[in-house]
C-alpha cells in the first residue's frame, strides 16, 4: 500500500511539498471484512517539518484474489470498480456511491460544484454562522498559489462541517491533532486540519452542516510545521487532486486570486477580505445575495485552551487589494 501510495502520489506531494517526502506514507486499514479479503482505508504522505504545505492524503480499496490484492486509490478507476462490489456488511451501498462519486469526480465537476454554476452542497465557512474570525492564506514567496493555504483563527476555537455529508479522519488514532474530511453528496469534500479534541465518531458516520468535529489547534495531524498560533486550515478535494479555491463560493463570500500583485483574497459585492482580516461566516447563502448588516465578530469571549481571542467589533474593516478600505 505504501508503495502504490507513493507510485500514484508521490509526485504531486513532492511538487506541493518542495521536497521529496523524507517519511513513509500513514496507512489506516479503518476497515475489514470477517474473512480478511476485503480492505477500505485511509492513506497520507507525511509533510516535511520544514513545509507549510497541505498533505496528500487518499482513501484506497483493496481486493485479495486468490493470489494477490487488488488495490485502488481514490480518483483511479479500480477504486470505484471495487467499491461496487464491496460487500454490504463492510459499506453501505449509500456510502459506496458517495465515495465513487468524489472518487470518479473531474476537475471540471467540481469547480462547477463549488463556483455556483452547478448544483452544489450549499457550503458555510466551518465556524458558528453569523459570527467572523481571521482568514490566513499561503504566504506567496513559499506557495505555488495564494489560496493553495486558506485557515482561520479566532472566535470560540470551536470547528464546525461546512455542509452535511460522511466524516472521515486521517493520520490519527484519536489521541493526537487531527485531519477530518467531510465527503458532500455532489462528490466535493472539505478538510479540516489541525483539529483537536475531535469529534469520536465511527469513520463514514453521517454529519450535518454545523455539526461540531473538533477545535483549533497548532499541530499538523500528518506533519508539516506548526501554526503559530490555533488555526483550522481548510481545503476543498475530490478523488485525484485539490479543488482550487479560486472562484469557490462558500459562507457567502467568493474567494479569489490574482497574479499581479500575487494574492489571494474573498470577495462579496463591493466587500473584499484581505489576508489577517475579519470574515464574517454568513452561512449556506449564495455570493450574489444582498450583504446583510454586520454580525458580531464572535459569540463566545476567550474561547478554549489554545484558542485565539475574540477580534473587536473595529476589527471588521478591511482594506481591499486596490487599497481601498472596506467597511462590513
């Protein structure tokens, strides 16, 4: 498994990473059928301590045939082949179609789902509706994209799922930081990194849109370097790659990129956030609906342990990429 993570994977880590990964690949066997011939996991390769990188990270399904195992990665045709036949005993057939979905998922699929231009999962930002924390992004002197990083600091620590859908957990045993994804009935997942105390829920347990998964935290679950202060960095994926946030609608806000000068930033209307401003998470509402008026910057003072404290209600202003301030 090890090997074939790193045959399939191991390029696109060593782009993302800067380095070639100096660890082998984390691989949880979650689940196993009564006779041992059917395997459905998780697979990482770990980040370099020196990078800021997100990890790559795969589900896989694996078939002993008599001779040999079968295995598939999610985003490769074998993977949907052999969850199809999985038996029932080991996944649901309503889980089954969720994973072959986000697995056979294209590019073009999945921008589709996240711009607005095709039917979606209706995404919030992963904190409490109505209330703002700070939006972090790659710094873009050691990033291929501004938005190739995107996390969030501050508020009640507390992270919640952006939409509903099937809970999935990687480089963790439970004790540890953790990495969680969401699997969304259009085929899209979000990821949540750096989540602590997280939530104990059985691998593709059904989650609803504000559920809790856990807290903010500092640690990378499958390595990498430390935040500096409690973050939950979020990402979007389907089977084979990073859904690029540019263009993402998600809380009410579009989030986008430019090239010159290289940032990354989320719009809505006339409204931009810069990177270390407040955003306010406006829940499952499309970009084009009218602002509504500002909401308080955070509904629980001081947090938990670890966590960042409530920004001030003059916190809210932010100054667009033209240089102009902003008022929310």
């Amino acid at each position: 498994m090890r090997k074939l993570t790193l045959a399939q994977r191991g390029a696109a880590a060593k782009q993302s990473y800067g380095a070639a990964p100096t660890r082998a690949p984390i691989v949880a066997a979650t689940r196993t059928s009564a006779d041992g011939t059917w395997v459905f996991g998780t697979t990482a390769i770990p980040v370099p301590a020196s990078s800021d990188a997100d990890p790559e990270i795969a589900f896989f399904a694996a078939r002993w045939t008599g001779r040999d195992w079968r295995i598939g990665l999610s985003g490769a045709t074998t993977f949907g082949t052999l969850l199809g036949a999985m038996p029932a005993t080991l996944m649901s057939a309503a889980e089954s179609r969720a994973l072959r979905r986000y697995g056979a998922l294209s590019a073009e699929q999945a921008a589709a789902a996240v711009n607005g231009t095709g039917a979606g999962d209706g995404l919030m930002l992963p904190w409490k509706s109505g209330t703002s924390w700070t939006m972090l992004t790659a710094d873009p002197a050691s990033a291929q994209r501004p938005l190739a990083a995107l996390a969030f600091t501050g508020g009640d620590a507390r992270v919640l799922a952006s939409g509903a859908g099937r809970l999935y957990r990687f480089c963790g045993d439970g004790s540890g930081p953790a990495l969680l994804m969401v699997v969304h009935a259009g085929g899209v997942a979000t990821v949540y990194d750096r989540v602590r105390s997280a939530a104990q829920l059985r691998d593709g347990s059904v989650v609803g849109r504000g559920d809790p998964l856990g807290r903010t935290g500092t640690a990378g679950a499958c390595g990498g370097a430390p935040a500096a202060r409690a973050e939950v960095r979020f990402d979007l994926r389907r089977g084979a790659a990073p859904v690029p946030l540019d263009g993402a609608v998600i809380g009410g806000w579009t989030f986008s990129e430019r090239a010159k000068p290289l940032l990354g930033f989320a719009e809505r209307g006339l409204l931009q956030v810069l990177p270390g401003g407040l955003i306010a998470n406006l829940g499952a509402v499309p970009a084009a609906d009218a602002p509504p008026s500002s909401p308080a910057p955070g509904d629980e003072p001081g947090g938990g342990a670890g966590s960042a404290g409530d920004p001030s209600p003059a916190a809210t202003q932010n100054r667009s990429p033209s240089g102009a301030n902003t008022q929310q």
